[in-house]
C-alpha cells in the first residue's frame, strides 16, 4: 500500500498540531513535514516534495497567490489543499483560479479532509477541483451568484463600499459618471433597495462581495481576480 507522503503549512500552531496528529494517526497517511505559511513553507516543500500540501490561507487574495506561486514553484507536482474560514463567493472564485486541488471550510469534517485526500490524489490530471463548504453558501452557486447582479454593478457596489465617489468610480472603471449612476439606479431596483448605503450593506449580508474586496485595492475589478502587476482590468 503506498504512502502519501503530505506537508502541513498552517501559522496556528494549535491547528496545525491538531491536524498533523489526525492524519498521523491514519494508515496511508504520513505527514513528512510542517511549518508556518510563506518562505518556510516553500523551503521545507522544496526540500521534501510531499505528495500533498494543506496550507491555510485567510489573507487577502494577492498574498494568497504568492503564497500559492510559492508553493507550487518549490514542488510543481505536489497537490495543493486550501483550508480556510472564508466563505464568500467571490473569494472561492479567486482561490480557486490560483490552480489548487481542492478548497476546504475550516468547518469540513476530518473524514471530509481524508476523503479529499483520497480523492485528489485518485485523479491523475488533476483536471477536477474538490470544494467543500458549509451546505448554506453551496446552495447559493448557481447562474447568479452576485443576486443577479452583472459583473459591472458588482464592481461599482464594491468601489462605492470602499466610499468612492460616482466620479472616482468612473475613473477607476474608464466610464462615465453619467453610467455609474444608471448601474447604482439597476442595482437599487434589482436587489430593492433606496441608497448607496443599503446596496452595500445587503451585498455584504447576502455574501454578493466580501470584506477583502472593499479593503484590498489589488483585488482588480473585471475578472474577480487580482492582476499578477497589481493594475485593474
């Protein structure tokens, strides 16, 4: 029967201690490795090339990807398992198109971690993402997961969180100001609201956009993603 051979990257130590002391305890399971996020990750997976990497990632999506690049630059064949407590939709978008095997909620089962496991490593291309998540936020993916709203009033929502002026908006975006008023006037009748205020509020209650988004300006507007240069699309 072979091993997989896997490295745990988590900076909470307790977690991380809890963790590397269930897989150990599981026959096909040895964990060849752990650390903290970041440089010494990439070090020590460079270094011991595990089959699979689980690291946790609660940064913002443009230090996510460096740590991802990082990872995958130090063993380009290892697997990669993100575990995390965000749960927005748009953020699961983001990680998910950083090339990883498979995202995990913080509040997965351990049997749910094992199966993953299990199941990364079956599918030779590697082709397949496997997302686990509390079943309330699976049950939002569907053709209008911004509440019907287009991927342009989803933008304009976010810069006006991030208290932008309908002129700043249209600057960041290369519209009109006249243009960003009609997207604000949609975007008030379609989710049934009155104000800027209340738009924001509901797009954060309903998980139509997250709190990483208002606050980290390289999260570009256009594809969801941030740009590798930082710049918007």
């Amino acid at each position: 029967m072979s091993v997989m051979r896997v490295h745990l990257a988590d900076d909470h130590t307790m977690f991380r201690e809890g963790l590397e002391s269930i897989l150990s305890s599981r026959e096909g399971v040895e964990v060849v490795g752990t650390s903290s996020t970041g440089e010494e990750a990439a070090e020590l997976v460079r270094q011991a090339r595990p089959d699979v990497i689980i690291t946790q990632l609660e940064m913002q999506p443009k230090t996510a990807r460096e740590i991802i690049e990082g990872l995958r630059e130090a063993s380009p064949d290892s697997r990669i398992i993100v575990l995390t407590l965000w749960d927005n939709l748009r953020y699961v978008q983001a990680i998910s198109k950083m090339g990883i095997d498979a995202y995990l909620h913080k509040s997965s089962s351990t049997e749910e971690l094992v199966a993953t496991l299990g199941a990364i490593t079956r599918e030779p291309g590697g082709g397949n993402a496997v997302i686990s998540m509390p079943r309330a936020l699976l049950e939002r993916l569907g053709d209008d997961p911004a509440g019907g709203l287009s991927e342009r009033e989803t933008e304009v929502v976010v810069l006006a969180a991030r208290g932008l002026s309908n002129r700043q908006i249209g600057q960041e975006l290369f519209i009109s100001e006249g243009t960003v008023k009609r997207h604000l006037a949609n975007v008030y009748q379609r989710i049934g609201v009155r104000s800027r205020n209340e738009a924001v509020r509901k797009a954060l209650m309903e998980q139509w956009i997250g709190i990483y988004e208002i606050t980290d300006a390289e999260f570009a507007p256009g594809d969801g993603t941030p740009s590798p240069d930082g710049s918007h699309g």
